[in-house]
C-alpha cells in the first residue's frame, strides 16, 4: 500500500508491499526533488540510512509502515523553522496520500494516464437536439460537459430516419433527445427505437438562442445545438413525451381535425354570405342559418335573382318539402312575394361573375359538410368505446361533440398532469400575473392550447344554464365587474378542479355531492343559489 501514516518519515521512493519475501532495493530519486523538500539548507542536507539513525527528534518507525531505509536527513533548524517545516511536510503528504488512494480506487487505470483521463470508467451521459425540416434533419449530439460529440444532417427519407437512429445507437446511450414538434415522424420514429423525447415549444428555444449568444445566426446546425445544450442544461424542468394509446391518440387528432374543417366551413359561409351581399341580397333573408345545407341547396337551385323571381311557386314549395320545412305562414310569405320584394341594383357583370362564385363556395361546403360527417361518425364510435367516456358523460352541457374533446384533451394517462394547476395553465383558464414594485398587472394567459381553450370556454357557456351553481358563479362574477369571456374563464377554471378529480378516481359527476360540499364548506355560493331557487323553480 502506497499510503504514509503521519509520524513516518518521507522518503525518497514509495515501495508497494508484495505480500512476502524480500523488499526491493531503494533507489535514489530524491536529488531531483530536493528542492520541493528543502528548508533553505540544500548544502547541510544529505542522505543517510534511517537504520543506522540514533538521532532522538527522528521519529520511531511504527509496526506496518512501508517504509525506505533511506531517508533525507537534515540539522535540527529554529523552533519556528522546524514547525514550518512540520507543516511543509505535512500538506505534502496530505497530496500524496490522496493520489495515492484514487491509484488504489482505480488499479486499472494508468498512474500516468493522459490529461483528461478520467480516473474510473463510466458512461456518460448524452444530449441531442433534432432540428427538423420538411427536406432534412440537422442533428447535433453533446456529452454531459457540453462538448460536441458528432453533429450530421439527415435526409427526410424513410433511408434517412434509419441512418439518424443507427448513428444515435453507434454514439452510445442517450439520455434525451430535444425536438421542436410532437407529431412529426421524426417523433414517431424515435419513439419506436426507444428513445426520451423532450418536445420543446419554439418560443422556448428562441428564448435560449436569444440567452446563448447575443449575436447568434440561425441556422438549421446551430438552432440543433442550442436544443441539445438547453435539454442538457434544463432536462429537469422538461417534461418527456408520454403518448397515449392508439385508441386515445386517434380520437384526439381526429377531434383537432374536425375542429379545424368546422372553423374553415365558418370561412367559407362567410366569404358566401359577402358573395351574395354583392348581387343577391334577397336570398340572405330566406335563411338565418347559413350554416345549414339547406341554404347551400337554396343557392346552387337559384342562383340569381333572376331565377328566383321566375321560379313558379309549385318548383318552391318542392324546395321546402324535400328539405323538410313545413309550410308555416313565413314561407307562404316568402314564396308568394318573391316577386313583389323591393327590386336592387342590378349590375350583369357583377351578378354573372360573383353568381359563379356563390355556386362553387356551395358545392364546396357540400363536399367539406360530407366529409364533417363521416369524422362524426368516426369519432363517436371511438368515444362509445372508450373506457372513460361515462365519465365526461356525465358532465352537465357536455354533448356528442363536446365530451370526446374533453377527454382528447385530458388523455387515458393518469400521470401526465400533477395537479389541476397543470390543467389550468395548459388550458389557459388560470391567467399571468407581473409584478414589480408597487405596479402588478393580471392579464389573460395566450400561451396555451387553444383548442383546449375553446373548448372549455364552450362547455363553461353550455353549463350555465345545466348547472345551478355554475349560474351562481358566473351572476357573482359579472356582479363583480367582470366580463363575460373572464367571467366564463374563472368558472372553467372551477370547473377543472371538479374534472381532474372526477379523472384520477375514476367516479363520474354528481350535482347532489358537490353542492353538499359547498354547505359544508360555508361556500359564498349558497347564498347565491338560495336567491336563484325561487326565480328556477317559479318559471
């Protein structure tokens, strides 16, 4: 063992004890340190045997100590020399003893290794940052120190996405990858080889690049770097992406998509609605609701003012009944002054070229109204069979359309949000506060899942008037001065705290249970449904 107990003298050259037979000889070496030992008095030291030393300030050789027979021997200097020397002698057999000890720690690893050696072998730990692109893929690859490990571009090809998993296993084990997407195949292909993906929001990303360097340059290379340093650096506060189940993840794209198809059939009836204000003013008044594919039929059977005012009543009584509108007194109304109605400007350029584009926004939102309703069919059919779908069932104002998007929203995984919190700040119900000093500004949250927000924001609407205590919540809002849309983002905001409940015991809503439970609480809101009980049950 190489380690030197206090009271041994230094010597010149370490021995290592063989477990038997004969020590080896001592060599001589400490000419070239003599320097580093010293006290100032190169010329009176010299070298003597420690088994021929009778000198009492030597100190006795205990039982067990490796030992050499030669040593540096030197007059007895100063009381304060000597102490100096004392503690001289002590630091430096302090150094030694614990390089000695990583020696004996790490037998396998050369005393003279290389600068950056490391003493033990280990593996370490790896980051990569993915920026992705419609054509190719700029991958960079750090190890736990920040340094660069490979960095490579990718083709967007099914060849491509092979050779980015077979160099990422080539490298190691990785313990992140940092993505700027959750739903490209990218993604999905590192999913299916195993590997943590962090999908980091854009805006965060250029937060980093913005705190990297005060000048960076955007790249595709450099943007790669900065999300693989920025998962090394703040991997804690990323949350992984934890997909969901087949089941589960098909009926949240297929919500998000029927949202999407929904709000452009709303562009496409108003860019209908402004085609016919142009030319055809008098058509807008047979429907309210242009919505409906009845009004679209209206416009593709008379295009023109002209046709509508020579159709004969017997072809527009057939209109109404094959729609199935009832002959009420309105229609009658309509049918027989048609002819009689205030007659408008009438430009013939204008009503031939915008009456073409009435009659293909109408077939268009015939077409778009068709594929709506095969995604209805679709989505109903995968929330029927969920497991979990009794649950948002039972929610007061949540309908066919309403209840699968709340629980696209909310997932089958029970881990994935900590708290109603997460859900709130997800969904943007709970709002930004700034402060600083005296001045403190609350405003609405705009960083969030909007269609999460717009959903919510629906069902809050639909459950004021299904919910007693929900009215009761919204009236003391707008009492206390706040807006309708603020109003109905407190009450959703009330409303997650009742579903993430509802959602981690798997028990569905009771109206009954929670208004006990505001008795019990002594709630504000018990007032307000008493003075709400006489107007609910008199009308």
């Amino acid at each position: 063992m190489r380690l030197r107990r206090a009271g041994c003298a230094y010597t010149s050259q370490p021995e290592l004890p063989t477990g038997g037979g004969e020590a080896p000889k001592p060599v001589d070496n400490s000419a070239g340190r003599k320097r580093a030992f010293s006290t100032g008095n190169a010329k009176k030291d010299r070298i003597v045997s420690t088994a021929k030393r009778e000198d009492s300030g030597t100190a006795a050789k205990e039982p067990g100590c490796a030992c050499s027979s030669r040593a540096i021997h030197r007059p007895l200097p100063a009381a304060g020399a000597a102490q100096r020397s004392r503690h001289q002698t002590k630091r430096l057999e302090r150094r030694r003893i614990s390089s000695d000890s990583a020696a004996i720690l790490a037998p396998e690893t050369s005393r003279h290794a290389g600068k950056g050696t490391p003493m033990e072998s280990r593996t370490e730990r790896r980051w990569a940052g993915v920026d992705w692109g419609n054509e190719r893929h700029a991958v960079c690859v750090l190890d736990e120190r920040g340094k660069e490990v490979e960095r490579f571009e990718i083709p967007h090809t099914a060849s491509g996405l092979e050779e980015l998993i077979g160099r990422l296993r080539a490298l190691g084990p990785t313990d992140g990858v940092a993505v700027e997407t959750t739903r490209n195949l990218v993604v999905q292909k590192l999913l299916e080889a195993g590997f943590v993906v962090y999908p980091v929001n854009p805006k965060l990303s250029h937060a980093w690049r913005a705190g990297w360097k005060v000048a960076a340059p955007k790249d595709d290379r450099g943007d790669a770097e900065v999300l693989a340093e920025g998962l090394r650096q703040r991997h804690g506060q990323l949350r992984p992406l934890r997909p969901d189940d087949p089941r589960t993840r098909e009926l949240a794209m297929l919500c998000a998509d029927e949202a999407s198809l929904i709000a452009n059939r709303t562009a496409l009836v108003n860019r209908l609605q402004g085609a016919l204000k142009e030319y055809y003013p008098q058509a807008l008044g047979w429907f309210e609701d242009w919505t409906s594919p009845t009004a679209w039929d209206f416009v593709l059977a008379f295009p023109t003012p002209e046709d509508l005012a020579q159709a004969r009543p017997k072809k527009l009584y057939g209109f109404l009944k094959a729609h199935c509108i009832g002959l009420r007194l309105i229609w009658q109304e309509r049918v027989e002054g048609r002819g009689n109605a205030p007659r408008w400007p009438n430009d013939r350029a204008t009503v031939e070229a915008k009456s073409f584009l009435a009659i293909a926004l109408a077939k268009e939102l015939r077409a778009l109204q068709a594929s709506l309703d095969l995604y209805r069919e679709r989505i109903e059919k995968l929330y029927g069979d969920h497991p979990d779908s009794w649950l948002f069932s039972s929610l007061p104002g949540a309908g066919p359309k309403l209840a699968p998007r709340l629980l696209s929203h909310f997932g089958a995984d029970r881990g994935r949000f900590d708290s109603p919190e997460s859900l709130q700040i997800l969904s943007g119900a709970s709002p930004v506060t700034k402060q600083s000093g005296r001045s403190k500004c609350v405003h609405m949250r705009r960083q969030c899942q909007r269609r999460f927000r717009n959903t919510l924001h629906l069902w809050a609407f639909l459950t004021i008037e299904r919910s007693v205590w929900a009215r009761a919540f919204y009236d003391r809002a707008r009492r206390t001065g706040q807006s309708h849309s603020l109003a109905l983002r407190n009450l959703a905001r009330k409303w997650l705290k009742i579903l993430y409940r509802m959602w981690q015991n798997h028990c569905p809503y009771d109206e009954g249970l929670y208004l006990a439970a505001l008795i019990r609480r002594r709630s504000p809101l018990v007032q307000e449904i008493a003075s709400l009980q006489p107007s609910t049950t008199g009308g």
